[in-house]
C-alpha cells in the first residue's frame, strides 16, 4: 500500500514561472527564449489548480500529438514522471489522453494541427487554456479556441475568484503564428504590463512575461550544455531568437533576404516621368492589400547614399483592408468586408492626381459565378462611373519548366543587381508590407512556396506587381570565359561620377 510520503509531489516553480503562475492577468503570453521553463509552468499550473478547484477542466494543447506526447507526458519532468506518487496512491489517473483527478478535475491532452481540426472543440467548456509554442498555431486556431473559454457552475477558492477562466500560452519567436503573436502580445505593450483588451480581442486581462535561460536554473543545473548548443545554432537571427527571444528577427523566413536598411527607405519626390501603376490583392474576410508602384526610367540619387538604379520598382503608397479594434489596434488578417464597389471607388480616389498606365489584380477577382466578377464590380464603382479598373495579373508562385515564378521575381529584386543594389524598394509608410512580408514562412509541404494560411496578402500583391514587370539580373561573365570561347573582351568600365558606362 503506498505511503502518505508517495503522494507527495514536487511541484516547485522558479521566480519568472511564478510570476506567471500568480498573476492576476487571464490571458499570459509567457517565454520569449528557449529554455524558459514554460511547459514545466503548465503542468505545475495545471496540476495544482485542478487539485484545488474541484471539477475544473484544463486543456493543454501542442499542434503535433506527437510532440505532446513527448514534451509533457513522457519524460523525466512529464505528468507521469510528476504524478506518479498520486497515480500509486489512486487520487488520479490518467487514461489516453486524460488525466482525471479524485475531485472530479481533469487534464484534456489535445493538438489541433490544421484550421479544421479546431472544430472538434466546437463544444467544449474551457476554464484553463494551456497552449504550448503558440506561434505553431494561426490566429484562427487562436482565436476559436480562446472562444471556448468559460466557466459555469464551479465554485472557486476566494484566492481564485478573479483570476479564472484563463489562458497561459507559451511561444518563441518564429513559426506560422510568429505576426500574429507579436502584433496580440508584443507590439506596443511594456513587458510585464497588464492591461484590459477590447471585446473584439476577448476582453481579457492580457499581459507578457517575457523569460530567458537565465530564468529557469532548473536547465542549466541538469544541462549545463544547453546554453552552448542554444549559440551554436549557425544562425545569428536563430540566435538571437531562442536565446535572447528577440520577436523582430525570423529566422527560416521566406524572405530571408528582406532587410529594412536595404529595402525600406524614406518617401522622396518621384520624377513625373517615372510610370506608375497598381496591383492589388482581393479579400473581404481576410484583408485586400493594394500598392502604388513607380518604376525608376533613370537612376536617381533619392537621398544621400542611396541610388535608386534605373527599372526598380518603389512601392510608394498603399491601402491595407485591415480591420482595428475600438483602441485603433490592428486585428491580424481580419478583413474590412467592403462591397468590391465601395473598394474600386476608394482605390480610384486613392489614385489622386497620379496618372496610373495600368492596374494588375488577383485573377480569382476576375471569376464570374451568376453575376458580375468583383472586378467588374470594382470597375463600376459605387455609381457606376467611379471605379477603378484592373487587368488579371500573373498569378505563378513558383518557378516551373524555366519559366521564373513571382516568388523569385520578388526575391530576385529583393537581392538586387550586379551591383548589389536592390531593385525593389518599400516608402516606409507602407507599414502593412513591411510587417507581414518579413514574417512569412515556407510552406511545410511545398517549401518552394510560403505558408498561405499567414497574413500573405501584401506579398501576393507585391507578386503581382513584379509580374507585371519581370526583371533579370544582367550575367556577367568572366573575361577568361569570354576569351576561352573566342569572344572580344569589353573595354574596362569608366567612372564618370554618376553611373559607369563602358567605352
């Protein structure tokens, strides 16, 4: 028979972990760093709130069944390791994906790997939400799930009666939900500060605890390894992310060659004689992104130290259907829901006095089923004199059979010419493009492409936009190479102070 001795458990929480465990905030974005302790957080949390609130239901989440497995229930430090003092002594047991508790609690063990998958918890009754690395999950996974949280009918300790239903989430930057995570719980707040949110944000108490290696002794007591391999990772960007848990770098992005020095630049007077056109991407639900573009004739010196070379595309102004919340915050790739009317008069007022040559947009736009396609409604606008109108760009993402896709349009120009010098360019102001094309990441089952599920609408527009205009950079080669095949060897370039030519 087990003794009194085996049903005591060691639940013990260092400094940052308990200043998770309690906070009175309901809606905690912990972690930042690998190595930060926040799945030992969760299991100590969940196992000592469903011991003492009877009843109380907890739902721990990882996207992957597999990593759940592994990361909390086996192991060393997982819930058969932790509990099984009271598993001997039968005050709880766990069953497959269950942990069920003497006093009527239990643990739910649950992944949610794709959007559709979310709807088995269509009818669930959630009082804690545990989400493991939220940045594996989409906005949309996200927000369902943060929907199911309520709590009827359970009787909570006075100490409690504030502080539940809940949510604590753990997260490092990168991943499919790195935008979204650091625009819900980064972006604009101090660490550490709580604060209200708006209905259209669940309205909870939300803060972030920001925790590094150096915040869990517990790792670097069993593993003084883990610092060094954490350094090790090759990756300046991928270090500077898991072990210092910086959310401006994303390391494995698809752009990886997008850098605000190079690419981003201050609005400067655009030559009259430079023409300019528009691209745009639909949506409704989900955001429509449009962008202004001018494509350089000659180079021109914009600003001190930067040349912008002649066919570079400047994306100069855009419109981004982004919905806000009722503080003015952005809700991440939430739509606007405009009538395609409504969208084509404002993309025309937006035009101004610029003579626009032509306009590409989502051919999806151009589907006709039983009426008429959204972009005959855009054309019409909201009199039907007023719109704006659009041809079907080029919608190849990836290349194919020698024929170059939009992707490798946009990184190729994203790198530059022979020169080095980019031959795409983003005003500052086009704040939407700078923050969600930097975050996107490869598609796990197709990583010639991006993930689609992200924020991707500025990047299909900004594909559009340099389909519109394919470019290549010039090869040069080698003058050995040119003399072996019996070709005359140009005459050495001449510096003229403005642009090189050859003589």
């Amino acid at each position: 028979m087990a003794s009194q001795t085996d049903a005591l458990l060691d639940l013990h929480l260092h400094p940052k972990q308990m200043s998770a465990f309690l906070s009175i905030a309901t809606e905690i974005l912990y972690g930042g760093a690998a190595g930060g302790g926040k799945s030992h957080l969760m299991r100590v949390a969940a196992i000592t709130w469903c011991a003492e609130i009877p009843g109380l239901q907890v739902y721990l989440f990882r996207r992957i069944r597999d990593d759940l497995v592994k990361n909390h229930v086996e192991g060393p430090n997982g819930f058969r390791a932790l509990l099984a003092g009271w598993v001997e002594c039968g005050f709880c047991t766990i069953v497959e994906d269950e942990i069920r508790f003497w006093n009527g609690s239990k643990i739910y063990l649950c992944h949610c790997k794709d959007e559709k998958d979310r709807f088995k918890y269509q009818g669930a009754e959630i009082h804690v939400l545990l989400i493991d690395e939220l940045t594996h999950f989409t906005d949309v996974i996200y927000r369902f799930l943060r929907n199911r949280v309520r709590m009827v009918g359970i009787k909570l300790p006075e100490k409690y009666r504030k502080t539940f239903p809940r949510i604590i989430c753990g997260a490092n930057p990168g991943g499919i939900g790195h935008s979204f995570v650091k625009t819900t719980f980064i972006d604009g707040v101090r660490p550490m500060q709580s604060y209200f949110t708006t209905k259209s944000e669940g309205g909870m108490l939300r803060q972030y605890i920001p925790a590094r290696l150096e915040d869990n002794p517990s790792m670097a007591a069993n593993d003084p390894g883990y610092d060094a391999r954490l350094h090790g990772l090759g990756s300046e960007s991928l270090v500077r992310a898991m072990r210092y848990g910086d959310w401006d770098i994303v390391d494995g992005a698809f752009f990886d060659n997008f850098r605000v020095d190079r690419h981003v630049i201050k609005p400067f007077q655009i030559p009259k004689d430079w023409l300019r056109f528009r691209a745009g991407d639909w949506g409704s639900a989900k955001p429509f992104s449009f962008g202004w573009y001018a494509v350089a004739s000659e180079p021109l010196i914009a600003a001190p130290g930067l040349l912008i070379p002649r066919g570079a595309l400047v994306r100069y102004k855009e419109w981004y259907g982004v919905a806000t919340d009722s503080e003015g915050r952005f809700v991440p790739n939430k739509g606007l829901k405009m009538t395609a009317e409504k969208v084509g008069s404002q993309v025309r007022v937006r035009d101004g006095a610029d003579k626009i040559s032509y306009g590409v947009l989502d051919p999806a736009a151009f589907a006709e089923d039983g009426g008429p396609s959204i972009a005959e409604r855009m054309m019409n606008g909201t009199n039907g004199k007023n719109g704006s109108t659009f041809r079907a760009a080029d919608n190849k993402r990836v290349t194919a059979r020698g024929a170059m896709g939009g992707w490798d349009q946009m990184r190729s120009r994203l790198d530059g010419d022979e020169d080095g010098r980019p031959m795409l360019y983003f005003f500052e102001t086009c704040v939407h493009a700078i923050r969600t094309i930097p975050a996107l990441m490869h598609d796990e089952n197709r990583p010639e492409d991006l993930n689609s599920d992200m924020e991707d609408h500025a990047a299909d527009e900004v594909r559009y936009a340099c389909m519109s205009r394919p470019w290549i950079k010039a090869v040069t080669e080698e003058p050995q190479a040119k003399a072996k095949q019996g070709m005359p060897l140009p005459a050495p370039p001449v510096e003229t102070g403005k642009k090189r030519i050859a003589i």
